[in-house]
C-alpha cells in the first residue's frame, strides 16, 4: 500500500486509507514527538479533520510505501524522518484500542491478526509478557 502524504490531505483521509489495508489497527496523529519513554494522552491528537499542512513543519509532498511486513517502529519513524508527521498505531481489542509501543518491533499484519483475534474473542496470539502490559488502554 502506498500513502501520498501533502498539505492538503486530511488527517481523516490518511487514516481511512491506513484502516482499509488494516481493519484492526488505527493510526492517530499527535502534536508533539512520540518518545518511547512518554506517555501521551488523548489531549495531544490531532481531530480528523485537520489537514496534514497544518500539522508539520516539513511541507515536502511524497509517497511512502507501507508493507505488511513493516515494523509498526519503522512505520513511525519513516513518517517522522520524511515528513515531521508524528503517529501512533493502535490495535482493536475488543472495545478497546491499545497502543502498541511495546510492541513496535512487530509487524503491521502481525499486529492486525493480533487485533483480529482480539476482537473475535479467541484471545491472544502473542506471549501476554510481551503485549498485555501496553501503556495505555483508549476507547
């Protein structure tokens, strides 16, 4: 899957484009840089609304290529390098979207059977050491 990320594509149109390839997953935007070490809240997210040219310093238009096969990590970083757009992927738990920073070294399809999973009821796939302790829980 390829995302062409300029100014004026909402934030919105990114993620439906993202959630289509990976129905269990979600990427929210935030307003500050992800560090590994910190916990950020909802209060930080950018509304779906708002187009990518307001949110980042780096105004440059281009493709990025996403693969099953990328890392969540990866993916996080590629934005931030080529395009100053601060991201965070979130996995469906039932109800529930968990932030999957502990687990940043899997990849998108491992995260999105994980979601499935999750979100059918047949529990988890992975080690529960490995996920279960996730930051933070958002409905």
């Amino acid at each position: 899957m390829e995302i062409l990320i300029k100014d004026n594509k909402t934030i919105k149109e990114v993620q439906q484009q993202f959630s289509k390839e990976f129905q269990f997953l979600k990427i929210e935007f935030f307003d500050i840089p992800l560090d590994g070490r910190k916990v950020l809240s909802k209060s930080h997210v950018y509304p779906p609304h708002r187009t990518l040219g307001t949110i980042r310093q780096k105004h440059n238009e281009g493709t990025i290529r996403i693969l099953q096969s990328t890392t969540v990590g990866d993916m996080e970083k590629m934005l931030w390098e080529k395009f100053a757009i601060s991201i965070q992927v979130f996995r469906k738990s039932g109800n529930l979207w968990i932030e999957t920073s502990l687990t940043d070294s899997w990849t998108l399809d491992r995260q999105n059977q994980e979601g499935k999973a999750m979100s059918q009821g047949y529990g988890s796939q992975a080690d529960e050491r490995e996920d279960m302790t996730d930051r933070d829980k958002w409905d």
